[in-house]
C-alpha cells in the first residue's frame, strides 16, 4: 500500500445548515461542489487538495469522550497566528490560545456547532 496523502476529514453533524454556516460563514471555508448524495451535508476546501466533508443529519449525542477533549480533532495550518487570533475575536468566537506547544508550533483550538474542536496552528 502506497499512501500518498490526506483526502478529506469527514465530520457528522446534529445540524447540517448550522454547520454549513459555521464553516462557511464564519471560518470563512470556500465551498466545493458536492455530488448529489440523498443526506444533507456540504463539503469545503481545507487548502491544497484537502477537503472538509460535513454529513448530516445526525440523530445522535456525541460522546463525551468527543466533547470533552481535544484529543480528537483536526488540524490546519494558517499563515498568521495574530491575524487568525483577530479574525476569530472578529467573529466573536470562543477559544483557547495561541499558546506554543514545546517544537514552537504556536496553536489555538475551538469547536463547532456541534462541539468537535479544530486546531488551527502555525
């Protein structure tokens, strides 16, 4: 097996317009056309050739294990770390940092609508 890199993260949404808002509206995302699935959803370009695939409409509470912790998330990189944290101040939006992690990568984290946390470092 030959892996040559990373297509898409696919996230499962409560709420599919208010995800599709999120990311579109207030990150900012740029859409891509989507094919002509029977569920809701939406997916976004995350840079390059990597894709944020959102699917809806999940029924389901997610798991505090989820919720609770940035152990599962995802991660893009953004050319400025200020500007971002002033972009997302802007917004109005809640997180946490930046703060440097011990290589100097300097990160902020936040969640979603539906509580999955993104990284955004750089």
């Amino acid at each position: 097996m030959n892996i040559l890199e990373l297509d898409h993260v696919a996230l499962y949404v409560a709420d599919a317009e208010q995800s599709i808002q999120f990311y579109r509206d207030v990150l900012e995302l740029e859409p891509l056309p989507r094919p002509a699935f029977d569920f809701p959803g939406a997916w976004f370009s995350l840079g390059g050739n990597k894709q944020l695939h959102l699917l809806g409409n999940r029924a389901e509470p997610l798991e505090e294990t989820v919720l609770g912790s940035r152990k599962n998330h995802f991660a893009v990189k953004v050319a400025d770390i200020e500007e971002t944290e002033a972009f997302l101040r802007s917004k109005g939006l809640t997180f946490r940092g930046p703060k440097a992690r011990p290589d100097g990568i300097r990160q902020i984290f936040l969640q979603d609508p539906d509580g999955y946390w993104l990284e955004l470092n750089e």
